[in-house]
C-alpha cells in the first residue's frame, strides 16, 4: 500500500514539474494567434477593401465564362458520398460571391454595376452574424427538400443549421424533367458565425434521408473569395 501511495506522490509531483506541466503562456500564444487567423479570414471574407470589390464586379462584367469559372472555383470538393447520385452543388454566399453575381446580371441587361453598389453588400454582411451556404439539391418529389438536414462539423462539434432557407418550398422542375432527378430546390443553411473557427477546417453534411444517404463536402475557409 505504501508503495501504491509513494508512486502515486511522485507521478503527481513529476507532472506538476516545470518540466511537465503546460506552459500556460504557450497556450496563450497559440490560442491568440488562432484568433488572429480566425479575425484575418474573417476580414478577408466579408471586410472586402475597394480593390476587392473592384475585382468582383470585372468579374461579373467580364460575361458568362468570366462568371461560371468564379462559380466553378468556389464550389466545394466532396469529401465521402454515400448518395451516389443527386449530389448537391455547395458553395459559401459571401459578399464577393454576391457582388459578382449582381455584376453579371446588371452586365446582362447592360445595366451599370458600380462601386457604390458593391458596398450596399458589403454592408449588408458586416452587419449579420451568421455563415450563409448555398446548396442546390436535387430530387424526385416537388416537396423532396422538407426533410432534409444539413450540419456543419468542425472537429469533434456538430453545429445545427440557425435555419435552412427554401427548405419548405416547393422545388422547381429541372431542364430533364420528368426524368431523374425531375426537381431542384435552392437552400441555404446558416449557422451561428461567433461559434465557428475559421482559422480551421470544417466540413458541411447533407443528410438527404440520415447518415446513410449523406454527402460531406470540404471547406477550407482561407481559400473562399
């Protein structure tokens, strides 16, 4: 017995030795610098300088190729599918996103797009607090879309949706209707921005019907425009 209490004594002071114990002001400086990255991305995201709203309209203005290579390059990677089929297409709604996207529409009906116009947006998403998703999905009954779920993961925590827009709408028909899949429908998960890192990788999940028809798409938010 003895024996079992002197270990103990000496396992509880080697670990509370300088040379065991965690250096609290190492933790301080790792936990800061992940805030600093987290405030970086976030500032490139949504704090967008004139320039970067500049380069979004010509990017617009720029025509339909201009325009969906943009969209192409912001669509996210799928990381596990379970589906097989009707995979979602999912991209972040940012004010960059947003403002090319009313570029090229006002380009199209050769319509002026100006700075001006670009901060309207830029202040729209400075003054909300939540990570918006696009998602187009894909289905075979008008109302397909009422039960799905969509989650965002970051680590070990599952992030609920605050709401998933259009998701008790009926979807539109698609240019191959009545053949598989015959509808569309356009939602857009948010989630609650303050309890997200965007210093690391996340993961969003479309659960279609549960795990076991689900597809996990890749985000790496320091490379989203």
């Amino acid at each position: 017995m003895k024996k079992v209490v002197g270990s103990f004594i000496i396992t509880s002071l080697l670990f509370a030795s300088p040379a065991f114990a965690t250096p609290q002001a190492q933790v301080k400086n790792v936990s800061a610098t992940q805030n600093q990255t987290n405030q970086s991305i976030k500032n490139n995201i949504y704090n967008l300088s004139d320039q970067q709203m500049k380069n979004a309209i010509k990017t617009g203005h720029d025509g339909s190729s201009s325009f969906g290579n943009f969209q192409r390059s912001q669509k996210f990677s799928i990381l596990y599918d379970k589906m097989k089929i009707w995979q979602p297409e999912v991209s972040m709604i940012t004010p960059y996103s947003l403002i090319v996207g009313q570029s090229y529409i006002a380009s199209n009906k050769y319509k002026e797009y100006n700075l001006a116009d670009a901060k309207k947006v830029k202040k729209m998403f400075l003054n909300n607090q939540t990570l918006n998703f696009s998602v187009v999905a894909y289905g075979n009954d008008i109302d397909f879309a009422s039960t799905i779920n969509i989650v965002l993961k970051q680590g070990e925590k599952i992030h609920q949706p605050l709401s998933i827009g259009g998701r008790d709408e009926m979807a539109d028909t698609t240019v191959i209707w009545p053949d598989s899949p015959a509808y569309r429908n356009s939602l857009m998960p948010t989630f609650d921005i303050n309890k997200i890192d965007l210093s690391k990788p996340a993961e969003l999940i479309y659960l279609f019907a549960g795990k076991e028809l689900s597809v996990t798409y890749k985000i790496d938010f320091s490379k989203i425009k």
